[in-house]
C-alpha cells in the first residue's frame, strides 16, 4: 500500500486544519458509513502524534501522514490517494487499483 497526499490536499490541511511542519496526521477507519473499498466502514483523520505502529507514511512539507498496522486491512490491497475537492471545500480518498464495488 502507497500512500500520497496531493499538493491542493495539502494546502487544505495547512489552511483549514491549521497544520504547520512537525505535525502528524493518522488516517484511521471508522465503523460507519461507506467507502469505495468496504461497505459499512469508512475512512477519517486525527491528530496523532504517537506513530510507532505505523505501517505506511508519507511527508510532506514537514508533515506526517500515516496509516497504523491495525487499518491496513481497510485498504484491500488498494494504495490511498488524498486529494482536495474544490466543490465540496474538503478531502476526499481515492482508493487506487480499486475494484468495483457491486451494487
């Protein structure tokens, strides 16, 4: 699993979350909801600063996005892309190599 974090997401983060170099963002699952990956369970971010069971991270502009050990099942083999919704205002997931979910 990759993990990649695009430059407008990261401004979001800067901006709306207020984040600054040092800071540590997990991204963990969250038993409601849907996701293109798993239905039933969906995807969100914390401030963490505790990442010794990372399994997955990506820097950028001194800030740490990362996946603990116990979330990678989420992922089903899928790399995670974060990238920003200009419509929406917010981040949204994109799972990458992901298969169609059937209706």
């Amino acid at each position: 699993m990759k993990l990649n974090v695009t430059d407008a997401a990261l401004k979001w983060f800067k901006d709306d979350v207020e984040l600054e170099s040092g800071d540590k963002v997990r991204f963990f699952v969250q038993i409601y909801g849907d996701s293109a990956v798993r239905e039933g369970y969906s995807l969100a971010f914390t401030l963490d600063r505790d990442d010794r069971k990372k399994a997955v991270e990506y820097e950028k502009d001194g800030i740490e996005f990362y996946v603990n050990e116990t979330d990678v099942w989420f992922f089903d083999d899928h790399d995670l892309s974060v990238e920003y919704d200009e419509d929406k205002d917010e981040v949204v997931f994109n799972y990458i190599g992901q298969k169609k979910r059937q209706a």
